[in-house]
C-alpha cells in the first residue's frame, strides 16, 4: 500500500493537509464522524481544541480497529460549528493533530456548519484510509 501526497509548487504551500493524495492499496476504510463523545456517548470538552483532540483520538481508535494506523488516512473532513474559532485556534490543532497522527497529513477540509447532531458538539472528523 501507498499514500503519495501531492503538493503541487503553483498552489498556495499546504501547511497540515495534502493537496491530493494518490492512494494505491487493497482495503478501503470508511471512517464516520467522530465527535467528542466518550465510551458512555456523553460529549466532553468545553474548548474547540480538547473536543478536537477527543474527536480524532476517537477516528483512530476507529481505524485501529480496522487494522489501521494515522498514515493510511486518504482524506479527513472536519466540521466546525464555529469556522472561525477553528482558524484561532489552527496552530494548537494543529499540535494535537502531529502528536496523534504525525506528519503525513490527509488531503483535509474544513467546513463550517450550523450544528452537529449532539447540540454540545463543536467538531467532528470523519475520514477515508487506504490499507494493504
């Protein structure tokens, strides 16, 4: 399997996410949407960023079960309630994001939206991998 990221030099630099991502493997893993809800499906954190780090560590739990790891994600979708709370605070994200996944960033999207399906909710990702 292999994920080759795409970063062409006449876009804009991607600073954490792949412009594409070429994905050659045998295993397809649809990930849902992950929000910060703990193992009793109460959602937990107050702050964007300890929802965002409660979010993504609950996507890899997801795709660990599927026998996956950080580097096989293709593509991650993130859905803000609040857009602009999501760019103030990018650089910790961001910092949550390394020290969970590493450096092989996903072809990404932030998209705002007016609620998520828990009203507490702030954010969730969900995500598409590539395994072997």
């Amino acid at each position: 399997m292999s994920l080759d990221r795409i970063n062409p030099a006449e876009l804009s630099p991607a600073t954490g996410f792949s412009h594409a991502v070429v994905a050659t493997g045998s295993r397809m893993v649809f990930l849902a949407g992950q929000t910060a809800l703990d193992g009793a499906g109460k959602v937990v954190g107050e702050t964007l960023p300890e929802q965002f780090e409660t979010a993504l560590a609950n996507l890899l739990s997801a795709l660990a079960a599927a026998g996956g790891v950080p580097a096989d994600l293709a593509r991650v979708t993130v859905y803000a309630v609040g857009v602009a709370a999501y760019r103030t605070h990018a650089a910790e994200l961001g910092r949550i994001w390394r020290r969970a996944a590493g450096r092989d960033y996903p072809a990404m999207a932030v998209i705002g939206v007016v609620r998520l399906w828990d009203d507490q909710a702030l954010v969730e990702l969900d995500g598409l991998a590539v395994l072997p």
